[in-house]
C-alpha cells in the first residue's frame, strides 16, 4: 500500500456512453465519429460498434440511460404530490415533482449530467431529433404530468394546457443549455449554471403561467 488511492476506472461500456455523452453534447449527431468517442473512452475503435451497434444506436444509448433515471425519479415524486393530495394536487406541486429531481441536488454539479442535459437541449430544440427522441423516451412521463394538471386545473381547455406545458418545456431547455446568456444580460447577477436558482424562479414564473389559463377559462362566456 503506497498510501495513495487511484479512482477505479469505468468499465468500458460505460465508457464508451461517457465519452458519447460528452461528444454529443458539445458537437451534435453529426459532428461526432465512432472513432472519436473510441479515442475518447480509451478503448479500441471496433469496440463501441460491438457493444451499441452503429452510432444511431448508441446514440439512443445515451439518451435512454439517464432518461430512465430522470423520469423515475420524477414520477415517484409525483406519486407522493398525488398521495398527499388526492383529487386536489396544486400546480406548485406539480411543477415541483416536474422540475426538482432535474434541477436540485448533488448531482447537477456533475459533469456527466451537465452533458446529458446540454445533449437534452441540443435533441429538443432539433427539427430532426426533438419530435421522435423526445416522445421516444419522454412522452409517458409527460401524459402523466398532463393528467396531473387536469386534476389541478379543471375546465382548462387542453389547447391552453397543452401550450402551457410547451413554455414549461422550453424554459426547461433553455436551462439545461446554460449557455450563459443571462449571466451576460444580468450583469453577474444570474448565472445559468445555479440550478438551484433557476429551479425557484422558474417554479413561480410558470405556476403563474398554467394559473393565468385557469383564470381565463373561468372568465370564458357561457
């Protein structure tokens, strides 16, 4: 014993998606090799193929692995927002159970999920990805929360939740970008990488949003 620890290596599928991960999220689909990400996890260039399959298939790989991940812990906090609500579940809540697994927590400093939710934004904002990727993995989930704001918000049109849930989305990945931009408009006072902060104004801003459309059906003529 030298008195020194060594981090353990991944194994290398999971290095293999590391690297993918990392590549996609700063290059796009088509800015990426399998031979770059070879190069990247440190294993032999047949390696990816013979673990994923073509880079379409891996490309999915990435997506799906920590997909699972979010959208469980997502639905398990809904499941709680539900229990201890019943027929009655507030908008807050909801947007909570939505957003709070993704934006709050140890792991968001990570830089593997840094990765994944700048890839994130990069598939929703794709005419190419965003309409096939995001049902693909994210749909179910989202079927759920929509049910979930039927409860919160009854005799909403579903044209107004529907579009509702789209500002929600987008103001989603727009944080998961963290481009910066709002540091620069902010002079310093907001920085796109504090979740954290991001997380409680986004809470307030679109709860307002999904309210404002209740207030509107409310005031709709007979």
């Amino acid at each position: 014993m030298t008195g020194t620890t060594s981090k353990a290596r991944p194994d290398r599928r999971t290095a293999i998606l590391d690297a993918a991960e990392e590549q996609f999220a700063k290059h796009g689909y088509d800015g990426v090799t399998l031979r770059t990400i070879a190069r990247r996890a440190g294993v032999d260039l047949a390696l990816p193929n013979y673990y994923f399959g073509p880079k379409r298939d891996l490309f999915d790989a990435v997506l799906v692995r920590r997909a699972e991940i979010m959208n469980q812990l997502r639905l398990n906090q809904l499941d709680e927002c539900l229990k201890d609500t019943g027929q009655s579940p507030t908008v807050d809540a909801i947007i909570r159970a939505y957003l709070g697994p993704l934006l709050t927590g140890d792991h968001v400093q990570e830089e593997g999920w840094k990765n994944y939710y700048a890839l994130i934004a990069y598939v929703n904002n794709s005419p190419e990805w965003g309409g096939v990727l995001m049902t693909q993995f994210f749909d179910p989930l989202v079927d759920r929360f929509m049910d979930a704001f039927r409860l919160a918000l009854p005799g909403m049109e579903d044209r107004d939740l529907y579009w509702a849930y789209h500002c929600l989305s987008g103001v989603l990945t727009l944080t998961f970008a963290q481009t910066g931009r709002i540091d620069h408009l902010s002079g310093g006072l907001c920085r796109s990488s504090d979740l954290t902060d991001a997380y409680e104004h986004m809470v307030k801003f679109t709860t307002a949003g999904f309210e404002a459309f209740r207030q509107k059906s409310r005031t709709r003529p007979e």
